[in-house]
C-alpha cells in the first residue's frame, strides 16, 4: 500500500520567506508526526498530532514554526520568515494509534530544505 | 530521553553477517527496543522490534539479552544495499521517537 509522502521534496527558498511543507499520512493512521534532521544530526522531534489536534507541541523550536492537520489526514508545517538555521531534512512520520501504544512510526522520505 | 549507545561506524563484508550492538542499560520493564535504518538521502526506515524475546522478520534478527541491557541486530547475510545509518531506540515517551547518531554501517564488496 502507499506509505508517508512528501512535498516537495526539495525546496530552495530565500531568508525571510515562508515555506510550507507537505504531509501525506498512511490513510488511516491517527498519529502523525514531524520531525527534523539537521546534516549529520540525529532526528529531531518537532510535533504530534492525534487526528487533527495537536497534544504535543514542544518541539517546535519556536513562534515561527506552526503546523496543522486537517480531516485527519494531510499535515502543513509552516515556516515563516526562514532564517539559514532552519535548513535541514524535515521528516514526517505517521502511526495507526499514537499515544499511550509503543508502535511503529513509519517515515516519509523527507523535504530538504535550503534557507540561502 | 532515550539512551542507547552504538558504536559509531562497522564494516561488514558483502554476503556476510552483520552484527550491530546497542547498550541500553537504563531501559525499563515495558520500553520496546526499535531498529530503523536510513540510507542516505532516504527517510528512516522501519527494521524491526522487540520487547523481551529474540524476534525475526524477512529484514533481520533482534537478539535481546535476559537483562534487556543490550541487543544485537543481525543482518544475516549482508548486501550493498544494507550499506546505511542504523538507529537503535529504546525509549518512546510521549509518543517521540529519540534517534541518536547512530551506527553508520558500510559493506564492502
């Protein structure tokens, strides 16, 4: 079936612009998440969401980031005014049940974005 | 936050078995262990996991010790493709999956 998908999957963008990122979860899993990974860094989590609520949002590294998630399906995150730091891979990941089950997250290929 | 320890870098011969430790020493009784790998410029992909006995899919095997305080993945026969970063998390609270660096894993024709 299909799985995690992404767009774009590559986006160049300019410092002080606002980016907007894509999510397509695997229909029917709750729980979705984002994620960043910083060249030659470990996964960094950014925010949860359970349907189209968003439990946990402490990730997010500050007010300039914000995501939402709609019908319980597709998921934006949203950059504004990007700064050169923010240039990183930015996965999505989705799950069937989320919180309080361990379960499997499975990953999108990411967007790779580049704040010149 | 999740505390595993990995070596940083392995090599393995092509067509030989890949063994790739982790510690995680400070795991708690109901905490899974997870493998994921990630090939360059590619999303994390799912291996396998266990809790407390020895598991096996088509990917790989997990062997976990009767302390739970390491595990070994093992590739059993190592291809060119299995050449990636291979993440061993232990620890999901609230649902965030802690990966750290990893153990980047080269097989060598």
């Amino acid at each position: 079936g299909a799985g995690v998908s992404q767009s774009p999957s590559n986006k160049v963008t300019e410092k002080g612009k606002d980016v907007e990122l894509r999510c397509d979860p695997i229909s029917g899993h709750t729980a979705l998440y984002w994620y960043r990974q910083s060249l030659g860094q470990g996964l960094e989590f950014l925010i949860y969401f359970q349907g189209n609520s968003a439990p946990d949002k402490s990730g997010l590294p500050s007010d300039r980031f914000s995501a939402e998630r709609t019908g319980g399906s597709v998921s934006t995150l949203t950059i504004q005014r990007t700064q050169q730091e923010d240039s990183a891979v930015y996965l999505c990941a989705s799950s069937p049940r989320g919180r309080g089950y361990q379960e499997t997250q499975y990953f999108g290929p990411g967007t790779r974005l580049l704040v010149l | 936050d999740a505390k595993t320890t990995q070596p940083p870098s392995m090599d393995c011969a092509e067509g030989r078995a890949a063994n790739l430790p982790c510690n995680h020493s400070t795991i708690s009784g109901n905490e899974y262990v997870y493998w994921y790998r990630q090939i360059h410029s590619q999303g994390p992909q799912y291996i396998i996991h266990g809790l407390k006995n020895n598991e096996t899919n088509e990917m790989a095997s997990l062997i976990i010790t009767e302390d739970r305080k390491s595990s070994t993945l093992i590739l059993p026969h190592a291809t060119l493709r299995d050449t990636a970063v291979y993440y061993c998390i232990v620890r999901v609270p609230r649902n965030q999956f802690y990966f750290g660096t990893g153990t980047s894993l080269t097989v060598i024709p």
